[in-house]
C-alpha cells in the first residue's frame, strides 16, 4: 500500500507542475437553463434527445437585443444569452456549456450484467476477459456503436434545425470506449471550419481506477494507431501510470484530479462550448467538482451544463492525496447472479 500511495504521490506532483500554469478557480451552475441542474429533474429515465439536451423553453433578459431574422430558435437565444453574460461578466468571470457524454456500451458494461455485480467486482473484472468476450480497456459492442450513432444524428438534426452553436473543442478520456464513442458521434458531422473535430486526449478524465481491467488503459502507441487525429496532452506517457493491480483510487482523489483537469481545460482554452466524453463515474465526479447536483448518465447518454468559472487571486486550498485502497478479490469464480451474495464474503 505503501508503494501505491508513494507512486500515486510522486505522479500527482508530477501533473501539478505540469499544470503549474492553472490559477485558483471556483466553479458554480447557473440554474434555469437545463432540465438536469434542477432538483426537481428525476435522472432516471430521462431522455435527452427527447428533452432537447434538457433545455428549458424559457425567456431570457438578452432576448429583445439577439441578432438575426425571427422567430429564434431556443438555442439561439441560449446562445445570444451566453454571449451577453459573458460580455457583461467581470474580467475573472466567464460562462461556458460544457457538453458532458458517456461512452456507448462497453463489453464491460455486458460482463457485470452478465456475471452480476458481487462476481463481477469480486473475481471476473480483475481478468482481461473470459476466453470469449475481452473487456480489457473495454471496447464498444454493438449497441454501444449503434448509442453513439443516435447521438451523432440528434447533433446533426440540432446543428441543422435548431441551429445549435456544437462544441468549439473536444476533450476526451484515454480509454478506448470513449475514444471510439467521440469519434462515432462527431466525426462527419457539418461542423464549423474554426471548429473541427479535433479531440484532445486527457488522462484524468479517465474513470475512477480500480482494479478492474476496464479501467486500465492501452498504451499511447496503440491509442496513437488506433485513432489517428487524436491529439494527446502534452506530457501524455507511453504506459499506464496510475492503474495498479487490485489496488483502487479514492474518490477523494478522483476528484481532485477531476478539478485539476476541469482547471487546466479553463486556463488554457477560451472556448465557451465545450465538449467532454468521459465515464459515468468520472463525469460524476466532475459535476461535483462544479458544485451541480448528482446525475447519472445511462451509456450513450450526455447532458449539458451551464457553468459560471471564476478565476480569484492567490493560490486555492490545498489537497491531499490518499493511499490507493487494497481491493478484496475471490480466489475461484462466485456464483453467477447470486441474489444472496452482496460483496466479497460470499467467496469460496
């Protein structure tokens, strides 16, 4: 454990003074604007395609002053509105949308159905796969393909009849899921030539690790072979640093890393429509760190968040960083879907 929390110690400072450039920022969500930042809005089952992103119908304070031919579209005047916030905004205050997804189905997401989720965690998602199906770094399945297509024809219609203002830029996790789920969903798609789908690779917007294999990621040669056109972080390293056999990362390391990264995207890039294809966890995770509500994402699905990001002087509070936490594991295969078997004290 010692070992563990030394190594996860020295990358962590290794990442800071990568990212020595990033200024204290505080995040908030402005509320009104999307269906998922009220506490009214129950996550499950909803719909994002048939909810337009969750967009409010609503009027805005900047509605009588927005450019062009009427009638406006609900974008266009979110856009319009986004626009004189940020006009009106103090010079340390900016207003961006950050357009959150989940990567479409993972062999891995099948596995724990499959296996149930006591066998899984205890034995099964510590292998590389079963012999038949890998979910090493998992892939898409086919459903997750076909959840990828259905967001990239949502974007089109948006882009086409709602005349929606896509993303300015493109971050994504290292894994090969979200990978592959960025690039179903953007590639092809009438975007702005200022804008092009040009993602960038980002470690810490990786799930939370644990000692599942899915969240072990492949080597940058591969990704680099694999998805050529991708653009990796300056920095970005050949091998996996941060998985660790049965060993798992504190959420309370999550989510430092996920500030660290939601800071260093903020210093470095004045786009106000950002997106990030990320995991269910981690985006999360991130919504924490902006200080919204707690909202699951079922694979495939995405929400939008409007986020206010100020930048204050002085450096901001200090974090810490916990040991990596030993994993309990099963010498032998639990039952499969045994409903009486909730942990690892069912092992045999």
């Amino acid at each position: 454990m010692f070992a563990s929390s030394l190594l996860y110690g020295l990358l962590a400072a290794a990442t800071a003074n990568a990212y020595s450039h990033v200024k204290h920022i505080n995040y908030s969500v402005v509320p009104g604007v999307f269906q998922q930042s009220e506490n009214t809005t129950n996550a499950t089952g909803f719909d994002f395609i048939a909810a337009n992103f969750g967009l409010i119908n609503r009027t805005y304070s900047s509605d009588s002053s927005c450019p062009g031919r009427r009638p406006f579209t609900q974008w266009q005047l979110l856009a319009h509105y986004i626009s004189t916030l940020n006009k009106e905004a103090p010079r340390n205050e900016r207003y961006s949308v950050l357009f959150m997804g989940r990567h479409g189905e993972g062999f891995h997401n099948v596995a724990e159905s499959y296996f149930g989720t006591p066998a899984w965690n205890c034995y099964w998602s510590e292998l590389d796969g079963n012999g038949t199906v890998t979910w090493a770094d998992a892939k898409l399945t086919d459903g997750g393909v076909k959840q990828a297509a259905r967001v990239k024809d949502f974007w089109a219609h948006l882009i086409k009849d709602e005349e929606i203002t896509p993303p300015e830029t493109y971050y994504t996790s290292p894994m090969y899921r979200c990978l592959d789920t960025a690039k179903l969903t953007f590639t092809g798609l009438d975007l702005p030539r200022k804008s092009p789908f040009v993602p960038i690779i980002k470690e810490f917007l990786r799930e939370g690790i644990s000692a599942h294999t899915c969240d072990r990621r492949s080597t940058r040669s591969y990704i680099a072979q694999n998805f050529p056109g991708f653009k990796f972080e300056q920095g970005f390293p050949e091998e996996d640093p941060y998985w660790t056999e049965l060993f798992a990362e504190p959420r309370a390391n999550q989510d430092a890393r996920s500030k660290t990264v939601l800071d260093d995207i903020f210093s470095s890039d004045d786009s106000t429509y950002i997106s990030i294809t990320s995991h269910s966890g981690e985006i999360g995770s991130l919504l924490r760190v902006l200080n919204h509500r707690a909202f699951s994402l079922s694979t495939g699905a995405a929400i939008p968040v409007l986020v206010k990001i100020t930048t204050l002087s002085g450096e901001g509070p200090p974090t810490s960083t916990l040991p990596y936490a030993p994993q309990k594991t099963c010498a032998v295969p639990p039952t499969i879907r045994d409903s009486s078997c909730n942990d690892c004290s069912c092992c045999t």
